[in-house]
C-alpha cells in the first residue's frame, strides 16, 4: 500500500503504510478512555469528542488494548461523527492509525442520510487475499520449495512500480475495470469456477469508466498481474491446524495441505482514484455544509453527484484488483505445472475463496429490527458473511463464508467462516491481518533484513524479495501476533477458526 502523503495528500498522521507514528511511542493507555463490555469488547462513549452521534466499538482483548494508541481512538470517534452513521463506529482487533477511518475500521451510513467517504475504504482500493488450493502435501513440496518460490518471485513482477508481461490495450483495460475477475477469465487467465469462488463473482456493477482519470489509467494499464510492494505477498503454505472438521472438509482443506496465498490489491490504479476523488470530496464536503473533525475524513451526502461518482470509480478499482489476482493466480499455476509437470486440474490447484478487505458496498442489514439498505465501508476488515446467505457461493452455504486473514511474514495465516452472530454485531465483518505496531522506517532501522531472512530460513521459511529493506520492514516483529487477533473475533463469535496454515516459501516486492 502507499500512504496519502505519496499521494500529495497533506498528512502529519500515520498513513496506510504506517509511516508517521509508532504506536509504541504513543503508548499512553487509553483504558480509562473506553468502558469494558466483555473480554472482548470496549465502548467509546458519546461525548469521547464534540458531535459523536452513536458510540465507539473496540473488538480487542485487553491484552491488544494496551497497544491502541490515543490517535486510533479519536479517529474511531471522529467516524462517529459523520452524517448518517448507524449503530456504532468499529474497530477489529488490528486496528491500528489510518487515513482518516482507523484501519481496521467498519463503518454503515444510512442510503438515503448517510455519506461515502474514500478514508472508509484506503488508497489500496481492494486490497484482499485469495486461497489456492491444492493436493499436493508439504513432504512433495519441501524438496522443490526453493525453485518454486523462486519460480514465483520471477514469473509474477512485485516491487514498486513493477509492471506487467501483459500489455494490455484501452479495450482491456475498460474491460478489467468493468468487469474484474470476468475480464481476466475469458482473456484465458482462469476457469469459470474461479467466478464462482470471489465475493461478488469476483466484480461489481455500477463501475463509472467516466470518473476514472488519465493519469489513473496510465497508472493501471501496465499492472496487471503484478503483486506490488508493502504488506503485499505471495506464500505457499501448509495446513498446520484443523479446529472445525466439517468446515474443513467443505472447504475441501486437511491437515498437512499445500495452499497458496495471494494478497495483494488495485495497485497505482486505485490509489490514484483515491487521491483524485479525495480532491473533489474534500470541495464537496464545504459545499454540503458537513462538519468533519478531521479533513482526511473528506465525504459528500451518498446519493450526491460527487459521492456516487467516487463510489462508481471505487467500484472500477475494485473490479480491476479481482482481475489483477485472477492473473496472478494463472501465473501461479503455471509456476507449478512447470516444477511439477502435471497440469493444474491434476494438482488440485482450484480455488478455496477471494475477498476484499478494503471496499465500500451497498448492504441490506437488518438494524432495530428493521431491514436497511446502507453503505458499509470496510477498511482494513473482511466481509463474513453466515450460512445461508445469497451472496456466499453455493459450496459453502451451509457453513457459511470462507474468511481469509493473512499473518505477517513468517506467522501463521488462518481461515475462518461467516457467521450470523456477525451480521448482529458488525455488519457481518471481521479482522484483516495482524495489524502494523511499528512504522516501516522504524523497522528498518531495528532489524536487517538479511538477518531477518537467516532467521525465517533456518525455520525453513523460503524468502525472495526484492530488496533485504522489504524484509526488515515486514518483519514479523512489526505487527501484532496473528494468532492473538484471530482469537478475538473467534471468541467474539463473528467468524469461527476453521484451519490454521504455516509458511513455506514467501515471495515479496
């Protein structure tokens, strides 16, 4: 991700990259600042700042608690704010200092009073992850995992401003936008049953090519398939841990599986959609007479002209992240059909499930025992939706979403299922990742990357990055122990643990 001072964006806070502040330099508590609820659950009072129209929800422990700082808690009241806002302001067990929202943050704003905000969804538009299945077990991949991770560092580009082996013209760039996931299938990145296997078939409608710049498109057009830099990675991995066997099994996932991961998201294309969108919205918000506490929260009414513009190119960056990881996944394929010589039917390589993290969408909740229609900004959290429900794939409808939560470099991902507990308390979301502790420029000047890959290699961890500075930044150090966040929302109820994956091979920009 790149953060909003990159983007031209005045900011003396840290940004999605974690650049300005470090939490554990702003450490003072903020338990008197919060009221317990349970174990896992703290309020921020109306009144915590001027103008909060509902409360503040924390989902952490205790433990997690001590590592929110002052700033976090006052950007999750300052969401509390804005017009239209229902039930509470939110933040899962990572949240840590964003633009704007927290990121972590989940927010709804009523349809019709409510706004849309880009702060509530981040520069890295659709930044999510997807699961790659396959049959193969960790005793056939360990004698390969160096090639193979080495075939996936060269074949899919990463890296600040990689690009990629496609070249793709206007037409395809259009489509991508338009279309996502789709696009990429029938230009033969893909099967169908890749479509049936993403949040929303892998694209969204109501994309407004018209609201998408020059300098956007120029941006995106050579990105395609290519993983980007940061938090972002590629990982193959092993299923460690099994917690719920019927799940697992409708997940088609046992214990000693080869997975791989992508997370990754819109690339320079959505962040430059944000950028553009924060400039008119920051306009609209004097036009419309909004009160915000923070500039970075810039917003407009959500059926005005200038919000439902910002929605409809959002919606062309998110389309355009679901093609870039369908490519990714083709490319992924091919690296195994290479080292192992079987095709990728043959190695079971299908796909377990991809979802976003950072989107805005239009939602029916159900909110004082009445059905709604509001607009639920997840930034930093992952939809996760219960058994049931239309828009889980008909696979796993009877136990609910697969919800993908990727660890740091070198810890343990989890996936996890939808439940309907979460369609109560949070909009049916939950956590995203680890959560940043330290900045990127701390880490680099506490660990060395070098040192960092020794240590991940002799727990046989395979690392290929381009630079030993994007391993120190990455370091397993800077972010909060996956597990501990994992469990929050388990015990929370608002997605159950199903399976625990270890890594192998990690390859990074």
């Amino acid at each position: 991700m790149t953060d909003g001072t990159e983007a031209g964006i005045e900011s003396k806070k840290e940004t999605e990259t974690g650049e300005e502040t470090d939490s554990e330099s702003l450490l003072p508590s903020v338990r008197n600042r919060v009221r317990k609820l349970s174990d896992n659950s703290w309020e921020i009072p109306v009144g915590h700042i001027p103008d909060m129209k509902v409360p503040g929800r924390l989902f952490v422990s205790e433990k997690l608690l001590g590592g929110i700082d002052q700033e976090t808690l006052d950007q999750i009241a300052n969401v509390a704010t804005l017009p239209g806002i229902q039930k509470y302001s939110m933040a899962m067990p990572d949240a840590h200092l964003g633009y704007g929202f927290a990121i972590g943050g989940v927010a709804a704003f009523d349809r019709e009073e409510g706004i849309i905000s880009p702060g509530g969804v981040g520069f890295d538009i659709n930044c999510g992850v997807r699961l790659i299945k396959t049959n193969l077990r960790k005793e056939d991949v360990m004698p390969h995992i160096e090639t193979l991770t080495e075939g996936l560092f060269k074949n899919i580009p990463s890296g600040v401003g990689s690009k990629s082996r496609i070249r793709a013209s206007d037409a395809e760039l259009n489509d991508a936008f338009l279309h996502g996931s789709r696009w990429a299938v029938e230009a033969g990145y893909g099967v169908e049953a890749d479509l049936e296997h993403c949040e929303g078939n892998g694209f969204l409608e109501g994309a407004i090519l018209s609201e998408v710049s020059d300098k956007a498109r120029k941006r995106g057009k050579p990105q395609f398939g290519t993983l980007g830099s940061g938090n972002h990675f590629l990982e193959i991995q092993c299923v460690e841990e099994i917690y719920e066997p019927e799940v697992a099994a409708a997940f088609g996932l046992e214990e000693g599986q080869v997975t791989v991961m992508v997370h990754c998201g819109s690339r320079g294309a959505g962040h430059q959609i944000c950028t553009d969108h924060l400039k008119i919205l920051g306009q609209a918000v004097k036009k419309y007479g909004i009160p915000i506490p923070d500039k970075q929260l810039a917003c407009a009414p959500a059926q005005s002209k200038e919000a439902q513009n910002y929605f409809g190119a959002m919606l062309c960056a998110a389309n355009y992240a679901w093609a870039n990881r369908q490519v990714i996944t083709h490319w992924t394929r091919e690296v195994f059909e290479t080292v192992f010589g079987m095709d990728s039917d043959e190695l079971g390589m299908d796909l377990l499930y991809d979802v976003a993290h950072n989107v805005a969408k239009l939602e029916e909740h159900s909110i004082d025992g009445k059905k709604k229609e509001v607009y639920v900004h997840r930034k930093g959290a992952t939809r996760a939706f219960p058994p049931g429900h239309s828009e889980v794939p008909l696979a796993f409808r009877d136990v609910g979403q697969p919800v993908l939560i990727p660890g740091s470099m070198g810890t343990s991902s989890y996936i996890l299922c939808g439940t309907e507990a979460a369609m109560d308390i949070s909009f049916g979301s939950a956590c995203h990742g680890a959560g940043r502790v330290m900045s990127r420029s701390h880490a680099k000047k506490e660990f060395r990357g070098e040192s960092i890959k020794e240590s991940l290699e002799a727990k046989g961890i395979t690392v290929r990055a381009t630079h030993p500075s994007v391993i120190a930044e990455e370091a397993p150090e800077v972010y909060k122990p996956s597990s501990e966040v994992v469990n929050v929302v388990h015990e929370l109820g608002i997605a159950r643990k199903v399976a625990r994956v270890s890594p192998l091979g990690v390859a990074k920009g």
